[in-house]
C-alpha cells in the first residue's frame, strides 16, 4: 500500500516508519495543524525507535489523547466563528478561518482578496436598498486620490433626504459590514464609537470605517495578525514553547520573524528617500541611523534610565527593584517541564492585560495617598511565553514602606487561595537599590540588552533557560513581536518623543530662558537636565515647558480619515504661538535608480555640515497664520 499523494509532512513521518498504525495514529495527529503534528511525528519516531510500537501508540493515547489535546481544544475553542450572522447573507469562509493559522503569506492574500469581493458585493446590495446616492458618494471619494479630497463630500451626497436620515441608513449599510466583519474574529473599524451611537461617529468616519472593510490591504494585516496569534498560541498550548522545546517563541513563529527581518533588509537595499527638492538618501541608510536601530534603541533607553538615576540622586530619592508575576493560571508549563494543571488557555496578552491592571490599581492607590514617584518598566517572557514585570522606581525614603505594601497588595489580590507567606515572594518580590553594591542603571542594564540585542551579555546566562543572553535576544525580541507586547516603559517624567524631535535641532537660542535650558539639555544628551528643564520628574503633561506641534491634514490617510502629524514643538513660553520647526522636508520612498543598482558599493555618508531630513514639510504653509521658527536642523544620534 503505497503512502497518499496529499499526505502532510507528519502523515508521511508516520507512514515511513509504521504504515500498519498510520491510520489509527491520525486520529491523534489528525485533530492539529501540521507544523504542530510534526514536532509530535518526529517524536513518536523516536519513541518506537528506542522502544517499540507498543511504547510510541501508548506515548499517542496518554500524552497526546489525555493531556495535550484537551488543551489545545480549549484553545480552539476561543477561535469558533459563527456561520450566520442576524440580517445578512450566511458566510460562506467558515471553513477557511477555521484552517487561517496553516495559511501561508500567498494563501493570506487570495483569502483577504476573496473577503473583499464578497464584502463589497454586499455592500453594493444593501446600499442600493437604502440609498442609491450614498452609493455614488462613497464610490466616487474611493476612487478619489487622498490629496485631492476637499470637504467633507460624503456629507454632500445628493440626496432629498434629511441628514438624520441619511446617517441612519449609512449607519444601517455599516453595520451589515460590520457583522460579516465580526464574523472573521475581527473587530470593525470604528465599532465602539459605532455603538455610543450618533453623536460619538460623524458621516465621513463611517464612510471610511466601510473602506478599510472593503480593503483587500486592510483584510489581510487582520487575517495575519489572527494567523500569528492563533498558531502561536496552540503552539503554547501543545508545550512546544517552553525549555524542553523552544523557549520564549515557538521555533515556527522564530523562523518566521527571522525571515521577515531578512526581507525587509532586502526591501531597504533597493529603495531610497527622496524629497520636494529631489535629493535622495538610501532608506538602508536612514534606518540604520533611526530609531529602529536596535543599537541606538538600547543607547536611549540606557541613556534616559540614567539621567532619572541622576535626578533621583540629586533630589535625595531611594530607589527600589520590584518584580511581578501572573498568578497558576496564567502560566502554560511548569519550569522544570510539564503542564500546569490550573491554565485556563490564557495568551501573553491576557498576562499583560493582567499585569497592566495591577499597575493601574496600584498607581491609582499610590495617588490617592499622594505618593509620586518615577523609573522604568521591562516587561520579558518566561520560558512558555508568559510575561513579567521588572520595574524600576524612585521615591522619597519616608514612601518606601508604603509603595512595597501596596504593590504587594494588588499583586496577589487575584487567585490568593495559591500562595500563603512564605511563597508571596512567587508573585511580587522587590530589592533595595544599595548605592555601594551597584548602581540602579546597573540593575535593570541587563534586562534592557536581553530584550533589544544581548549586547554585551555573551559571558552572562539567562536563568530561564542557561543559555547565553545574548543568544535568546532574538527569542525574546520575537516574542514581543508576536503578541504585541510593549517591552519598555516609562514611569513620570517628560515624555521622550519631545526629546527626539528637540535631538533634530541645531544648538539655538530663543528669549525665554526656560526655553533655553530645555534645548540645551536635549542638544547635551542630557536627560537628567531635559527632565528638571521640563519641569522635574513628577511634571503633569500640562506644565511641560516644551511640548509637541501637530498638524491636521483633512483626509489625509487613504481612507478619507483626517490624520495628526508631528509638526515640531511649541511652547506656552513662545510669544504669539510660534512654533520651533522640526520637520523640514517631505520625504518619498522611491525604487533606487539603475546607476545606484549597479554601484551597491557606494554608501552614502552623512557629513556633519550637511542638514537633517525628516517626513514633513511644514514650513511653508503661508496660510497658517502662526508664526513659525525653521531651523535646518542637524541629526543626532546615539
């Protein structure tokens, strides 16, 4: 009996090495995806190996039939779709969503393609029921380029109808959308404002909301983005994230975060930038010298958690180490290996939305007592994928006693019939920052490499798993990816996103001296003087002395919704809301010229005599009526 011509990578391991049970054997594997059957393949081959048939079917029966597959049933559960939805036409990609997270790139696109032709078929139904005139509106702003639109032309469909009415039914329109939409896992652009009902949702959003819905671009990012979570997290389930496997990130979704780093690399090399002036810089270039750098990245971080350390220094405050963790539940495999008896199919983000509200809690507490205080937050993975926090904080000596008892309190709040005195440390444990034993820069430095780019970390061991630091930063840095988790946090002070658009600017002076001292320290690199500048580290947002100038562009995304840009910054200081420009050009992506093809040798070197480029023109808007500052600014980088 020759082995099926359709057979998966896990059907054809099983038929080479027992065809007899391959059948029998499927009802296991059959009920998972095939790059999570294979890991268990590859196993039951050397199960019978070793031992025999009789031991590898029973490793099938017990491990797989009463241990693994329960929980990634559990898991499938929280992804059901429903066939129909109320008032609409039934949905006919069941199936295909049930089979999303074995889906290729390629099969991504045909699927979100295929969405977008039965959506906008719909769509083009029900909107003639309603109203033919909205039809024409919406189709004619659609087929509109973005720097074209003026006014609000959905708003001026012609029709006899009043604009109560006419909301009402291009409500109606949108919510059929929005039914097929959530039909797919997906929740509809503009849903929640959608359901406060009419005063929270204007005419032209709701048109837009139906464009994104009817977007193949826009349907496969959402298709993706259920793909990853929905196969990383029965990876999670099946134990094949964890020590014994993989730890952090499955070997899959690592493989697949690798090649998306190589490909975009690839997307760099034959692209440049080029602005209203015609100059062009390499886009290779200008990533390497951004933020995206993980190099730079960690610098800033480094940077910043050092100049509070300065601050906290200089304002006589203690500083304190604190670590949190989840509670039984939330955690899929035991450290030393084996399953957790009390997961409830959770995901990292359940975890961080977890620990996103013990914080909440405990900040709310600590100002209601009017304790304040400043730091930084790293949130990194256990070896299955789970998050924790590691949080750096400064306070006043006398608030110490108070910050540790409350943070403690929120922090085994949930699940306490777990833990009884002794283990409290499992779920929040904390260190006094001693001065004469090191440094607090030092104390979180290790965490903030190990989850950027393990720089300097090759002799340092990660106790999750013993191996090299600076081999699992790739893992973890996936990881973050994956789940969307943010890594880096901070807690009070000035916000950085002023201090790198004040990075753009040359040494200046204006009249106002507090002014001055704010753009000096952020020209220094200094970000314990930009924090006091700014207004020290417990400043509110609306007594920063420097804050950032947007710009309103209407219609501006390719969707008719208006959009805020970073103009520059802006200072109640400044006299007749003048504006300190920081953004000078409007730069393009381009495909590189033949010539610079063929001289890849060629890299374009920044001279320090030459001015800093940036996305946005804003400097020559003679209808603003404020009066601007522009500076040919000089890029810094760290």
């Amino acid at each position: 009996m020759n082995i099926p011509q359709h057979a998966s990578m896990a059907e054809r391991l099983l038929w080479n090495v027992n065809a007899e049970d391959s059948q029998w054997c499927q009802q296991y594997l059959g009920q998972m995806p095939d790059f999570l059957a294979t890991y268990f393949s590859r196993r039951y081959m050397d199960i019978f190996a070793q031992s025999g048939r009789r031991d590898a079917n029973s490793y099938l029966r017990k491990t797989l039939g009463q241990r693994v597959l329960p929980r990634l049933q559990r898991v499938k559960d929280r992804y059901q779709f429903q066939h129909h939805a109320s008032g609409i036409a039934p949905f006919p990609f069941i199936e295909q969503l049930d089979k999303v997270a074995t889906y290729d790139r390629k099969q991504l696109l045909k699927f979100a393609h295929e969405i977008v032709v039965f959506i906008t078929e719909n769509y083009e139904h029900y909107s003639t029921l309603t109203a033919s005139s909205l039809t024409a509106s919406l189709n004619s702003i659609s087929s509109l380029d973005s720097a074209s639109l003026k006014g609000s032309q959905y708003a001026q469909a012609e029709c006899s109808v009043s604009e109560n009415e006419q909301f009402s039914r291009l409500a109606a329109v949108y919510q059929l959308l929005a039914n097929l939409t959530l039909q797919c896992g997906t929740q509809p652009p503009y849903w929640q404002r959608f359901n406060h009902g009419r005063k929270a949702l204007s005419v032209d959003q709701l048109c837009a909301g139906m464009l994104r819905m009817m977007s193949a671009r826009w349907w496969y990012f959402r298709l993706k983005r259920l793909r990853d979570i929905q196969s990383e997290h029965m990876a999670i389930a099946v134990g094949q994230v964890q020590n014994a496997a993989s730890p952090y990130v499955s070997r899959h979704a690592l493989r697949e975060w690798l090649e998306q780093k190589r490909r975009n690399r690839e997307f760099f090399q034959h692209f440049d930038l080029e602005n209203e002036s015609g100059e062009r810089i390499s886009l290779a270039e200008a990533v390497v010298h951004s933020n995206a750098n993980p190099a730079i990245r960690r610098c800033e971080l480094m940077v910043r958690m050092r100049g509070f350390e300065d601050v906290a220094n200089k304002m006589g405050c203690v500083g304190e180490f604190y670590t949190i963790t989840a509670p039984a539940k939330y955690h899929a495999v035991r450290h030393q290996g084996g399953f957790i008896e009390q997961w409830e199919g959770l995901t990292p983000r359940d975890t961080q939305r977890y620990l996103c509200g013990v914080w909440a809690k405990a900040r709310a507490a600590l100002a209601r007592k009017g304790i304040d205080l400043f730091g930084f937050r790293v949130v990194e993975p256990h070896h299955d994928g789970t998050p924790h926090w590691h949080i750096v904080l400064f306070m006043l000596p006398e608030h110490v006693p108070q910050v540790r008892k409350i943070l403690e309190h929120y922090a085994c709040q949930e699940e306490q019939a777990e833990l009884t005195h002794d283990n409290k440390k499992s779920r929040f444990d904390y260190k006094t920052i001693d001065p004469n034993q090191g440094s607090a820069t030092g104390y979180i430095a290790k965490y903030i490499s190990k989850n950027i780019d393990g720089y300097a970390l090759e002799d340092e061991t990660d106790h999750e798993t013993g191996e090299s630091l600076r081999d699992v930063a790739k893992s973890v840095t996936a990881w973050a990816s994956r789940w969307r988790i943010r890594q880096f946090q901070q807690i009070g002070g000035a916000p950085v996103s002023v201090w790198r658009e004040l990075r753009r600017l040359k040494a200046i002076r204006l009249s106002d001296d507090k002014i001055n001292a704010v753009l000096q320290a952020a020209d220094q690199g200094n970000w314990a003087a930009y924090t006091q500048a700014q207004g020290g580290p417990w400043v509110a947002r609306r007594d920063l002395v420097i804050r950032l100038a947007y710009q309103h562009i209407p219609f501006g995304s390719p969707y008719g919704e208006d959009i805020h840009t970073i103009q520059g910054v802006t200072s109640p200081l400044l006299r007749c809301e003048k504006i300190i420009c920081t953004r000078i050009h409007q730069w393009t992506i381009v495909p590189k010229s033949d010539t610079a093809l063929a001289a890849e040798q060629i890299v374009y070197k920044r001279n320090k005599k030459q001015f800093s480029w940036s996305s946005v023109n804003n400097c020559t808007n003679k209808q603003n009526k404020q009066e601007k500052y522009c500076y040919n600014s000089q890029l810094k980088w760290f």
